[in-house]
C-alpha cells in the first residue's frame, strides 16, 4: 500500500478529545498496512497565547526568539499525539523540525525550506507505523530554529510529501474547495478535481484554504494534494496534474475579493519618469500592482490600476510624495470596487468564455470598469455593491 | 573580568516579574564587563502542568515523548528571557540543549551528559553578552531529545562551567547551605566555605539543595560552586576544593533522615546463598541498601542494614520471595528510625569526633543501635521521635 502525508491543522487538534479521535483514524489506517507522515500545528490557541505573552515583555521583540518560543507549540502537539498514538499500540516515533532534517532559508519567522532529510524520515519510517512531524519549523544553517510564514504547516507536509515521492492530505474545517466561496453563492458546488494552476490562480485571486506556495512545491514534484475535512467521510478536493483532472470544464471557479481601490493616473507628459518613479516605490512599500492598464497618446498618458484596499494609506502618502516632483499630474484613487474572477485550465482551448462571462454580467446589469485575463483567469472591476451578485450570474452561467 | 555560569531554577523564573528583575540583574553584571552563560529551568508549574496532560492521555506513555513534551518548558523561559533582554539592550543568544551541543547517553529522562560543543558556547558568546541556554535536556546519539533526571538544570549549569572552565553560581530560593537543617534546629549557622567531599556527603545523607552528580562534576574539574539565594545580598556558600576552604572545623554540618527501616536477619546456615540472592534482588529493585553491619559465627550469622522508609513495600516483597527458598531464615523489619549523621573532612585529622559525639548523644540520653562511618561522616541510627533532639544534641556539641 502507498505511504502517504497527513497534515492536521490547528483546530483540527484543538483538544485532546480530537487529538485522541485523530489517532484512532490514523490506527485504523495502519491496520491496513498504510505507513504515514503526520505532520501537526500548534494546538488551537497555543500560538497567540504564547505571542500575546511576548506582547507583555517587549514591544519589538527579536524574530528569533519569537520563532523559538512559538515552535514549542508544534513541539508539544507531536509530543501528545505520539503519547496517544503509542497507547493505542501504533509504533510512533515524533520528531521536530530539526530532527527530520528540515534546514531552512530566510528571515527567522518567514523562512522557507532549503531541504528536507528525506534519507532520515524514510529510514525512521521503516522502523515506526508513523512519524509524527512538528509543522511551521526548522533549522537554518546556524542550528537556528525558525517558522516557516503563513500557511507554514502545509508547506511542511507537502515539502515533506515531494521530498518522499507520496501524496500528501491536509485537513482542516472545510470540507474542500468550492466553485465559487459558499457564503456568496449558496448554490456553489464543492470541486472534486482541480489542477494546480487553477488552484494557484485561485488562491491568488482569493479564494484561501490553501497557499499558492504550497501548490507550487506539489506542482514542481507532481505530487497530489487532498484537501478534506477533519474526521469526516465527506469527499474532498483533490489537487493535481491537469492531465488527471477527469471532470473539464472551461471554467471551473469564481472568486470574489470585495476590498479593491481603482487608481487612475493622467499625465501630460510621455517622456515622465512617474512611472518609473511610482513602481520604484511601490515595490519599496511591497505593494501589489493588478490589472493595470495604459493609454497612451501623443497628449501624454493614462494608467489605471488596482490594489488591496488595505494598501490605502501606503497608497496616498505615495502619491503625495509623486505629486510633489510631478506636479502637472492627475491622480485619482477611488475605493468602494470588488473583482470578480472567473477561473479554469480550460479557457486555454475552449473558446467564448469571455463572451459568456461578458453576457452573464451584462444580462444581470452589472457594468464592469476594467477586465485583465491570463492564460487561465479573467477578473473584472466592479462596484463593490455588484461584487457578489456578479459571482451568482458567473457561477449561475458556468454551473460552478 | 571572569566570565561565569549562573543557573536559575524554576521558582527564581516563576513568573514574568521575576523573569524581569532577573534580566535587570544580569545587564547590571554584563555592564561591568562580564560575560554570562545563564541556565534556566521551566517557568515554576510548567513541567507539573504538562505531566498532568501526560497523564489524561496515557496511563504508560514512553518516556522519549514524555521528554521531548517537557522539554518545551525551558524552551519557552529561554525565549522569554531572551526577549527581556535584548529590550534591555543586552545581546542575547538563546540555546535549546541540543543547540549548546549537550549531547547524552541512557535512558531518554535520566540521561548524563555525555558531552558539551565547549568552541560553540564560546564562539557564541563571542558575539553576546549573555547565552541563556536551557537546562535539564539534551540529545542523544540517535538526535532525540532527553532530559537529565532529578537535578538536571544543575547539572547542565555545573558541566557547562566545567567545560569551559569557569565558575558556577547555581540561585534558588535558599540561601546557602546551613550546617543543619534550620527547621530541624533553629540556631543553624550558615556554611560559607564547604569542601566538595563533604558537601557530596551532605547531599548524599539527605541535606538537599543540590545533587551529588552535579558536585562530582565539579570536583572533578575543580570548578567553585556558589550556592546563593535570587536576587538577594546574602552571602551564599561557596562549594570548592578542600585546601581552599579557610575555616576548617572537625565537622562543618549534621543532617538528619527521618524515614529509616531497620531490617534485620538471622539465618542458621553460614554457607546459604542468602546473602548474595537477597542483595542480587535489591539491585534489580535500585533499592538502596545502607549501614550494613554483620555478625558471623559457628551458629550462622546476623545480618542489619537500613534503607528508606518509601521502599518499604519492595522490601516486604523481596523478602517474602527470599522466604520460600530459605524458610528458616529469620527476617525482621521495623520502620519509626532515623538517621542522624555528622560530616566534616576534618574528622580525617581531627580525633576525638566519635566520643564526642557519643558523649553528645549519651548526654542526652538517646539511644542508638547501629553507627558506620566513613573516612569524612559518622551516622547514628536512633528512634524516630529522638532525630530531631539527637541533630540539635550535635549541632550545639560542634557549634554548627
């Protein structure tokens, strides 16, 4: 039988009930001869507790301490589960980010992994049922210990799953990825295949559950990735080479992000340096640039674009520092807009998805400011009041 | 300046507050130019609080989990020391035990020391002001973690010391070793200066504060132990070589051992296996047999010994097993004894220690029935109700 990853995220061992019904499933699996990498989080709560007692002790706290008082919660969750897991007679061997080898890169709270000891969590597999493996962490090449970022424990199981060569699981409160996010469009259906670029475009664009980072490293290694709910016989989502996506739709999700500021920029000039200027700053001030789109003319030009609405602030200070070298511009910001994307491998060689989207939109009454398409995506700026009625119409036109 | 090894133990490090003040005390040192390996141990509550987790989830666990769960609690006080710290501008560096190079050997919660990275520590403390390194663990051969036993901050504070050759200030919340128990006899005098056998001694018949193992460590790399109160401005005792202690006294200290058995047995035939059967159970038992004295003659032969009063149970055992392959042996044990014992490296070139205090114990009528000595200690066994009387008797015959 194939070896597998497992991960459980924090909810998912929130106490020590769960723990223990998490370990009676992955009994049941080993009975049946499976061998597992589990790999756990932090118990729910134990993360912010521990930062809120830094809090108390200094306002700029140094990134490695921080890293190495928090990994304790990962370290304690392994330590419960293998107790469990041993008491229901599965031989279990736990260990830390240091100890299965996973050496690390990068500012100590946001590191990324530089290898993973594949010849140790294999070698100690031989010998245990399961390995249970502290998510979020490892070692850099000082023997610091650091955490890996946002969505750190994924990351850990499925680098753990591409350095093995097995499919890698990761369960959480949410019962898979969805066409379009439920609480928008009640009628969304669940996605029981969806390829990796989709799945990227589709976290990019907003729909969470999973970090494009992590697609990614699955993607470079062909490794499958389910998503499903913690102790539940609801089917998930399984995320893989497009080739082996069975049910091809030209478009397979929707995606909402309701918090967009559309900025627009008229100068007179075409020889300026503002652009230049402009995207030097916002690269400094780690701003993301979208769906920008230029004019150009004999009478000087014309940009827009949009950003997260939470870059706001970031965004009028930097246009008050332009104006004062480019006086002649004009610049405008207007909050209150929602992008709506539309998502699918299968725009490449289907054709009308465009036109289709562009009458669903259209037939709802709903005007659109500006559209950007890649290879896999389509997103259109719309009132933010429009934002989810335009998602219905989407998924209502592409049965998502 | 002497750079030094300080340890605190768990109740020094029991909250924030203290956690604080420590840290103000520490860069008050590191101003004047010193250099600081501090060893700490868990927050005081915290190794209880994961024990009793421990136990909800398992009445066996195995004790590789069980280390690397405690283990997280001087995890976190490093981290939280550390943190205080550096916002005090002190530069700080924070070591988990497999971090500083602590490697182990045996059993995964009673490991030894095995061996310290001595050119990792100093490299460190190269770039720092202070190391905070976490005490009581380690990493065996195979890279799991392990814990030292019963004392093990202390141990790691004083083997740190002895490999880089510096001295150990070991604060707990006492404030230095008195030559008797002060609860036991209220005019105690404190000990300043006390040579590393007679503190071995000390320890080892029941005069607490700090293992015998961690002494020995120290004695061997003739590295000066102060034993001193936190944050306090008593003066502690220093633990140091024989020849530099400067007030030599015949005895320096008395100790008393409330829970004594007195097993005695008597057994008709000299050439029976008894002795050899009865002594080979109690070492596969650990008990630890004491003040053995012997009496053979043509009629067979009596045998005394003590040993605690807690392996009673075990005792009644073994000696119930003994019964049904030598049934004519005669077994007695009777618990309600103590021992009471003086020591002092004087006592090797200092006669007339033993009729004195005979004199010492007579005087006050109390009654012994069984005394051994060794090259620094003489230990008395008398009735449970007389211990106290017996140590005071001592103490003011020696002006301890």
């Amino acid at each position: 039988m194939e070896n597998s990853v497992l991960k459980f995220g924090g909810t998912s061992v929130g106490d020590f009930e769960k723990i223990k019904e998490i370990a009676e499933s992955l009994k049941d699996r080993t009975i049946l001869g499976e061998k597992l990498i589990v790999v756990v989080s932090a118990m729910g709560g134990t993360t912010d507790a521990l930062l809120s007692n830094v809090s108390r002790l200094s306002p700029a706290p140094k990134d490695d301490h921080i890293a190495l008082l928090v990994t304790t919660g990962e370290q304690q969750t392994i330590s419960y589960l293998s107790i469990v897991l041993e008491d229901l007679g599965v031989r279990t061997k736990a260990m830390t980010g240091f100890q299965a080898g996973i050496k690390t890169f990068g500012g100590h709270m946001k590191s990324r992994i530089a290898d993973i000891d594949k010849a140790c969590l294999l070698d100690a597999l031989e010998e245990n049922d399961i390995l249970v493996v502290a998510g979020f962490q490892g070692v850099n090449d000082q023997n610091e210990i650091t955490t890996l970022g946002r969505g750190g424990s994924d990351t850990t199981a499925v680098a753990i799953a591409a350095s093995c060569d097995m499919p890698c699981e990761i369960y959480t409160d949410v019962d898979g990825i969805y066409a379009t996010d439920p609480r928008v469009y009640k009628d969304a259906k669940r996605i029981y295949g969806i390829s990796y670029d989709e799945m990227m475009e589709m976290s990019a664009l907003g729909a969470g559950v999973i970090e494009t980072r992590s697609i990614e490293i699955a993607k470079n290694h062909s490794i499958p990735i389910y998503l499903g709910k913690t102790l539940s016989d609801e089917k998930g989502t399984w995320i893989m080479q497009e080739t082996e996506v069975l049910e091809r739709k030209a478009v397979t999700g929707a995606a909402l992000d309701e918090d967009i500021i559309l900025a627009t920029i008229f100068e007179p000039h075409v020889d300026s340096t503002l652009i230049f200027d402009l995207f030097k700053r916002f690269e400094e001030e780690a701003i993301n640039v979208d769906m920008i789109s230029q004019v150009a003319g004999n009478e000087g030009f014309q940009l827009s674009f949009t950003i997260k609405g939470t870059e706001a602030g970031k965004l009028d200070q930097i246009f008050a520092e332009i104006q004062m070298t480019h006086s002649d511009m004009f610049l405008t910001r207007e909050k209150d807009f929602a992008k709506v994307s539309i998502i699918g491998s299968g725009m490449r060689d289907m054709s009308g998805v465009a036109s289709k989207a562009f009458m669903a939109l259209n037939g709802s009454g709903i005007k659109f400011y500006q559209t950007t398409t890649s290879e896999i995506s389509i997103s259109y700026v719309v009132d933010k009041i429009h934002g989810k009625h335009a998602v219905e119409s989407l998924a209502a036109a592409f049965d998502l």
